[in-house]
C-alpha cells in the first residue's frame, strides 16, 4: 500500500517471548495525527477519521493485545487533544473557523470530555474547549493553552507564555 503524505499507519506486532515467533499482527491507517497512541491496560488505543470519508468525525479505536479484537471506545466531532490515564480516555474538541482569525464556532461537541474506555461512556468535563495540549495524571488533567500576543492564527509564532488549568479527576 502506498501511503499518501496525510496518512498515518499504525503497526503492531506481537511476539512470544520464548520462542520469538510472531503471534499476531495488526495495522490501520488513519487521516489522524493527534497525539501519540497509548497502550492502557490490555488495549491499544488511538483516535483515528477515516480515510474515505474526510469529516470532522473521530472514532477513538481499541485494540485488544489479548483477543486481537478491534472495537470503538468512542466517537466525537472536532478533536483537537487527546490524553490517556487509567482507563480514561480525555480529550479537547473544538469547532472553529478561520477568516483572519481562528475563531471559536459554538457547537454541543465543543469542550473538554472524559471517556471510559471499558464503557464507552462519555462525560462533559468542561464547556471550555481551547486547549494546545492536555496531560493526564492519576489525580489531575492539565489543559494547556498558549498565550498569543495576538488572536489566534494571526502571528502563532509570537506569545506571551502558557495558560494551565489543572482539573481534579480522580
């Protein structure tokens, strides 16, 4: 398969650890950047738009090390920053628009999530929604934001410094 430059592949191989034989094998290619992939209890975990269909739509997908089995944690609109902790799945969307500025579109998808990764369940943390990057802790979600010197999308290469929100989560 030839992949284009927007396209992303991820590979996992499996291996026993006294024969060094290859168990299993699995591998999917995504339109998605966010963030690194994370390997959480027995899942392998990634947030992944599909290749044919070019929406804003992302479906946070789960693979089983134990069973090989794929499945779907998650679906969400607009995700812009992904964390793991746990078994938690904690991400920001945003829905914006880009005339001169980045501007900030209201939709119900926008904020910040948490989701279960065993239940599929989806909680709203936050209405708010404009963060660069977000680190899980076992007690606290950090939500980073940078401080431009102008609005968004202006000039990002100048700012003033960050913004952090710690929120409790455990």
């Amino acid at each position: 398969m030839l992949l284009q430059k927007n396209e992303y592949k991820y590979e996992i191989f499996q291996y026993d650890v006294d024969t060094y034989l290859q168990k299993s094998h699995f591998e999917h290619s995504t339109l998605s950047n966010l963030d690194e992939p994370a390997i959480i209890n027995d899942y392998f975990l990634y947030c992944c738009k599909d290749l044919i269909n070019t929406s804003e739509e992302c479906t946070f997908l789960k693979y089983n090390l134990k069973t090989g089995e794929i499945s779907r944690a998650a679906l969400h609109n607009y995700v812009q920053s992904v964390t793991y902790n746990n078994n938690k799945i904690y991400f920001s969307a945003e829905k914006s628009e880009w005339n001169i500025v980045r501007t900030t579109v209201e939709d119900e998808n926008n904020g910040l999530w948490e989701v279960d990764i065993e239940t599929g369940t989806k909680k709203k943390l936050s209405d708010e929604c404009v963060f660069d990057d977000l680190l899980a802790t076992e007690n606290y979600l950090y939500c980073y934001r940078i401080d431009y010197l102008l609005p968004r999308g202006m000039d990002n290469a100048r700012y003033k410094g960050y913004i952090l929100k710690q929120i409790p989560i455990n």
